[in-house]
C-alpha cells in the first residue's frame, strides 16, 4: 500500500475520532447535575475504553481463528470490518431515538460561579 494511501486513511480515521469524542464529553458534562460531573466524565472514559477493549478483543478473535482455518487474514479483515459497520449503524439507530434538544428558552440556566 502507498504510503499516501496510509497516511491519507489514518487522517480520516482520526479526524472522525476527534469529531466524535469531544462532542461525547461535552454532551456528559452538561447534562450532569452539579456536583456530578467526576461521575459522568468517569462514565465516559469507562464506555470508550470497554468499546476500545470489546472491538479489538473481538477482532483479535476473529483473526486468530481465520489462522486456525482455510480462511486467510485478508477474509478475517473482511469480516471484522463487516462486524464494525454493522455496530456503528446499529449505534447511529439507537443514537437517533434520543429525544431531541429542548428549546433554548426551556433549559435551566447553568448555575453561575461563585467567587
């Protein structure tokens, strides 16, 4: 593969991470109730290291037994990234029966800060 190719991939792959994770973080920390926060930022890093874990667990095992078998690691890399479609579309469908925003005008203020 060119290295052009590599790098332009990896480009992609980690401008989709960097959109994805701070909006994450962000959502989490303003929907806590004051004082909660040191728990929903824990909840957030507790689910993106376990989905890290779970992919690439799964993904390993998936390899490791195309070694075993008359498939190669190219059919094994086939069915990985076939499973991580099918979780990432399963994810945006869930994602969108959230219910949406409440108006501007609805929501609490935020508490002010204290000096």
């Amino acid at each position: 593969v060119a290295p052009w190719v590599v790098a332009l991939v990896w480009s992609v792959g980690g401008l989709g991470m960097g959109i994805a994770y701070s909006p994450t973080s962000m959502v989490a920390l303003s929907e806590a109730p004051p004082g909660g926060q040191g728990a929903a930022s824990s909840a957030v890093q507790l689910t993106d290291v376990l989905g890290s874990a779970c992919s690439t667990g799964i993904a390993g095992a998936v390899v490791a037994a195309a070694a075993t078998t008359a498939g190669g690691r190219r059919d094994a890399l086939v069915v990985v990234f076939a499973l991580m479609t099918v979780a990432a579309v399963a994810a945006v469908a869930i994602a969108r029966r959230f219910p949406p925003d409440p108006p501007a005008a609805v929501r609490p203020a935020p508490p002010s800060p204290r000096a």
